[in-house]
C-alpha cells in the first residue's frame, strides 16, 4: 500500500513540472516561411538615390508582407504523436533572413516596425497579435520577432491557419527577397 501511494505521488508530481495541460513538456516545432518579395520603390526621377534611412520619407504598403500558411499538425516533429489536441500553442519567435538576389548590402533599415497577426482564413475571427519587433534594429540582414505568448491553440488546430504581418516604415530602393523560420511551443 505504502509503495502505491508513494508511486501516485511521483507520477502525480512528474505531471505537475512541465508546460502542458497534463504537465508534460512541450515540443518545438520549426516551420519554415518560404521565399518571399517586398517590391523596391523606383524613384520616378531615375537620377535621384532611393534614400530609406529618413523616417517619414514615404509609408511602405501595408500588404508589403504576403500572408505565411502554415500547419503545424503536418510537422515533422509532430509526426507520429498522438495527441487528442493541443492544450496551449504559442509562437516563440519568427526569423527573417534577406537572401539573394537582394542587392548587396540591403538590410532590414527601411522597416520600423513589425507586427505579426495569426487568424484562419474564412472563420471570420479577429486576427490575433503574436509577434512585435518595435524598433527593428538597424544593419542587419536576418531579424529576429520576438513572440508575444499569447495562445493560440484554437487557430494552430485548424488544417492550416496565416501568419501576417503589419508594418512600418518606407519602401526599399529595390527588391528586398527572404526567407525564414516560425518557432512554436506546442503543449499537449
């Protein structure tokens, strides 16, 4: 009897250290966000320079992001799990690499501000903010938008759910192209 209360104890309070709604830890899942196109902004005087650098120097198109679908249910380190559903979803961090054929040298200067929105296409719900990079740190070529822990379960449950973005800032010179990685904790 001794020994079956003190093993009911110990699975009790293994299931009570971890992240999940039963307490069971909860996995990483790296989705990566495929090659992408913010349009440059040729200036109509072709002898002028494209100056991006100077606040207020013009508004980038707030469709300047394309919408990312993803589907966290077919990654490939959910493969073979078998969970009834998730107990909590929410987006660590996205990754943003600038990659050719950018122009040498192109950095993510000409944004401020990003913020990432995730919804279901159709289901007619508010978008949900969970991601904020305010202000975007200057000189640099991959960026990193921080989660903001909001949970997003109900959405990450759906066949697949978009990633959009909201931002701030000026048109770049040229054609900027990326590519990166959404990083989730899924909780079962």
């Amino acid at each position: 009897m001794r020994r079956t209360v003190l093993t009911l104890l110990l699975v009790l309070g293994s299931l009570g250290c971890g992240k999940g709604g039963l307490g069971l830890p909860g996995i990483g899942v790296s989705l990566d966000i495929s090659d992408q196109k913010i349009p440059g902004f040729t200036p109509p005087d072709l002898q002028s320079s494209c100056v991006v650098n100077v606040p207020g120097s013009g508004a980038i198109s707030s469709d300047a992001l394309q919408p990312i679908s993803l589907n966290i249910t077919h990654s490939k380190e959910l493969q073979g799990q078998s969970a009834l559903g998730f107990t909590k979803v929410t987006l660590d961090h996205v990754d943003l690499h600038i990659i050719p054929p950018s122009q040498d040298g192109q950095t993510w200067d000409f944004l401020d501000s990003i913020k990432l929105f995730a919804d279901v296409p159709g289901r007619g719900d508010p978008p949900v903010l969970v991601a904020v990079l305010d202000p975007v740190p200057r000189g640099q070529t991959t960026i990193r938008i921080a989660g903001t822990g909001t949970d997003i379960s109900d959405i990450a449950s759906a066949d697949h759910f978009e990633v959009r973005g909201e931002v701030s800032g000026r048109p770049p010179c040229a054609d900027v192209h990326f590519n990166g990685t959404a990083k989730f904790e899924v909780s079962f």
